[in-house]
C-alpha cells in the first residue's frame, strides 16, 4: 500500500501544529480539504490517527505514522539533495592511480585541496607501475592517472599537471654531499640505481639520456622494487635521480644532492579517456589546475 509523501506531509503538519486550521494555514491550503484527505486516509488505513475531541492530537497509530513520516520525508529530502549534488559533480568517487614519486606531495595536496573544496566527492587513490596504471585506465579501473610515462593513445587526453627539476639521492655519507649543485658528471663512474625500462620507459629514457650527455660513463643498476627505501647507496659510490618534491623524504641515512645541470623538467601528467569524464572527474581535474597554479607547479618553460 503506497502512500504520497504529500499527504505524510499533511498529517506531519498537523501533528506539529496541534489542530487543523493551523495546519492548513502552514500549508497554505483550505481546511476542509485537509480534513478530508486525512479523513480519507484513515478510511483508507483502517485506523484514526487523529483524535479531535477535546484537542487535536495524534492517536497511538498516529504516533507511530508520524515517527515513520518524519523518517522518509527527511530521507527523501536527502536524496533529491544528494542526486542534484551528483548531477553536479559534488557527490561521488573519482578513481586515481598515480606512480610512486606523486606520494611525497603531489596526492596528498591534492587529496587535501578536494576535501576543503568538494567535501562530497571520494578519491579512491592508488599507487603503481604506469602499464598497470594505463591498464587500469583502459579498463576503466581508474578514472585518471598520474603518470610520467601512459603512452599517448587516442583515447586519451594528457594535461601536465607538474614540472620539476631533477635532484639526486645518495648515501649521507657521499662525498658530494654539502658542496651545493653539482654537475652530473661528477657522479662519473658511479652506480646509477634506474627503474626497469618496461615500468617507466618515458623516465628511464629522460634519466639515460641526461647522464649520456655528460660524456661520461656510469654503471647502471636496475631497481626491481619500487620504493627509495630498497635502494643500497650505502656504498657511497651510488645514487639514483628523481624529481625534486621527492627532496627531505628519502629513507633515513640518505641525504639529497642539487644539480646544476641545465636539464628540462619532469613532466608528471594528468591523464584521462576523452569519454570518461564524469562531473565529479571534472571536479577534479579544475581542483587539480587551481593547485597547480597556487604552488607553482607549472613555471613557465
């Protein structure tokens, strides 16, 4: 048996009002009509809700019609508030995958910027490799990426959402250590720990190509594990590159060398499918540009 929410409103009314009269003036309405829908409800119910001698008020199945009405009402007043703030953007979840270096201050900012600005809005944030970030964006596992390195697909749009400058990480002990920015090719003859070419070929190429330039020769050394921490630089003749937010976070007994070299930036993009943008997504990608601009995280160049 379905009842209109209208007439849960009506009877609400004049429980709170104490009589019918003021009930329909609330509701800006005739009396008599009133009296009789509810008359004709409790017709209907098989029951009064009403007592109307001495005084108006509920009946013991008009307490618990009211307790119950003043429930639903209230929940569907929430839920065509929470289906206008969805059709909005500003109720839902936006799946994010990112790569390992965007943890030290890129996620977090923007996790943070979007629970100030669009509180009703999830980020389901994950960390990996950029082919399982780029797998997960074709099978639609994640809503956008972070990445250095998702191949340009047509599929795809790409927007920079950071450039950064390269520094070094090494030993504290490394004797590079203290003296300011220093060229890269005073790491010559020195281990260079990369990541596997397979899991960040944009990166890899980037780092080879910039040691190359030097002149000089470098021995190369794969890191399997993602993660500075299972880096071992405490040989002091070891060091790996990555972008300069990574600066102050290395693992302990690790120290970071500025570099001097004029080399371009770390390009950390935003990528997402041209037919997956949801408005929550686009929620996000503005937040994501309105930081971007706050932290100056696009210099010019």
């Amino acid at each position: 048996m379905g009842i209109d929410l209208r007439l849960m409103r009506y009877v609400l009314t004049v429980a709170d009002e104490g009589g019918f009269q003021r009930a329909a003036e609330r509701l800006q309405m005739a009396q008599p009509p009133l009296s009789r829908q509810i008359g004709a409800l409790e017709r209907r119910l098989g029951v009064k809700l009403f007592e109307r001698r001495p005084v108006v008020r509920p009946t013991e199945a008009g307490r618990v019609f009211v307790e119950s009405a003043r429930t639903i009402l209230a929940d569907s007043e929430r839920l065509l508030e929470r289906t206008v703030l969805a059709g909005r953007g500003e109720l839902g979840t936006v799946r994010v995958g990112y790569i390992y270096s965007a943890v030290f201050e890129t996620v977090p900012r923007l996790v943070s910027a979007m629970r100030e600005r669009h509180p009703g809005v999830t980020l389901e944030a994950r960390e990996g490799w950029t082919p399982d970030l780029d797998a997960g964006l074709r099978s639609d596992t994640h809503d956008l990426v972070l990445s250095r390195d998702i191949p340009p697909r047509s599929e795809y749009v790409h927007e920079t959402l950071r450039r950064e400058r390269v520094v070094a990480i090494v030993d504290e002990g490394h004797p590079l250590v203290g003296h300011g920015p220093v060229a890269l090719a005073e790491f010559a003859g020195q281990r260079f720990f990369h990541t596997p070419r397979r899991l960040a070929p944009d990166r890899h190429d980037f780092m080879a190509d910039a040691l190359a330039r030097t002149g000089e020769v470098f021995e190369y050394a794969e890191n399997p594990i993602q993660g500075l921490s299972h880096l071992d630089l405490t040989d002091r003749r070891s060091f790996t590159l990555v972008p300069a937010s990574v600066t102050g976070r290395g693992p302990v007994g690790t120290a970071t060398v500025p570099l001097a070299d004029d080399l371009p930036p770390l390009r950390l993009r935003m990528v997402w499918k041209r037919a997956g943008l949801s408005p929550a997504l686009e929620l996000l990608l503005d937040t994501a540009r309105g930081l971007a601009r706050r932290e100056g995280w696009l210099p010019a160049g």
